[in-house]
C-alpha cells in the first residue's frame, strides 16, 4: 500500500507539465501486445498531458492506418521491441505515414537493454520524415534464478515516470 501512495504522489506532481504548455501538442502512437506498452503510454499521456492513439492490428494491417498528425509538433511512438526491431505493426504504421516537421520520441518494452534496438529504430522514423529527438526503454521483464519473469505493472510505471524529465527536455521547445 505504500508502495501504491508513493507511485500516486510522484504521478501526481510530475502532472505539473501537463497544463496549458503541453495540452493538445503531443500525440502519442502505440501498440501493445501484452499490455507493458500500454501501461507506459497511459503513464505518458497523463504525465505530458499528450493525447493517445492505440494502433491495433498485426504485421500489415493495422488501424488506424493513417491517424491524423497534422495538428502535432510532437510525437511519441511506444512499442514493444520483437527481434531487435520496433513490432510490426509499428514498423507498419511508420512505413504508411509522413512526420514531415514532427520532433519525435521513440519509446519502446523491452525484455533487455541494448543499443542495437535504437539503432534499428531510427532510421525508418527519419526516412518518414520525423526528426528522432529520444529514445527510451522501459524493461518489460526480469531475469529471476536464470529466467525472464514479466514485470510488474507498478514497476513499469514506476520505470517510465523516472523517464519523464528526459522525455519533456526533449519537447522543450513547446510554443
């Protein structure tokens, strides 16, 4: 229960940037397949103050396939990594769409670290057009006595409030 207090008090003060600077610039695109994406990008969008568009689908088809993105400086995609890459369907999503002027962060779940999973992740996102200005993991897993356990839901968020201050530098230059 304490646990629970602390993650609601620190979610309640990092809600201080999400009034008039942040309202109605920052659209976050997601996919989730278990739900860890999910949790993080709901966390965002309360702590950003960010609108929230869940992308549904597998591999190709998607939807929505082309969300409107015309009104957003700023842009989060959150997604699981799957083979070192961003999911298929994002990579779907990203391949159908321009973000042509768009500062954009890409957040992703993660059984482990590692940096080839930013490497993989920016180019498609630049040849969109979108300007890659972060990039964050979030661990969706534990390794336990040799094996990959999930982590918790207040773990993950806990995990992505931390990531925050980084991600609202990014988006620092809001109107």
């Amino acid at each position: 229960m304490i646990v629970l207090t602390i993650i609601f008090f620190i979610f309640t003060v990092s809600l201080s940037f999400a009034g008039e600077q942040a309202a109605g610039k920052i659209l976050i695109l997601y996919y989730s397949k278990t739900g860890k994406t999910k949790v993080a990008c709901e966390v965002l969008k309360k702590a950003l103050g960010a609108n929230i568009v869940e992308i549904k689908g597998v591999k190709d088809k998607i939807e929505p396939e082309h969300p409107d993105v015309s009104s957003y400086p700023f842009i989060i995609l959150g997604s699981p990594i799957w083979m070192a890459r961003l999911s298929a369907p994002m990579r779907t999503l990203i391949a159908k769409n321009r973000f042509d002027g768009k500062k954009v962060v890409i957040f992703t779940t993660a059984n482990s670290f590692g940096k080839v999973y930013e490497e993989n992740s920016k180019p498609p996102v630049t040849a969109a057009g979108g300007k890659v200005v972060g990039y964050y993991l979030v661990l969706s897993k534990d390794t336990v006595n040799n094996e990959l356990v999930d982590r918790t839901d207040i773990q993950i968020v806990g995990d992505t409030l931390k990531l925050v201050p980084e991600i609202k530098k990014c988006f620092s230059s809001l109107p």
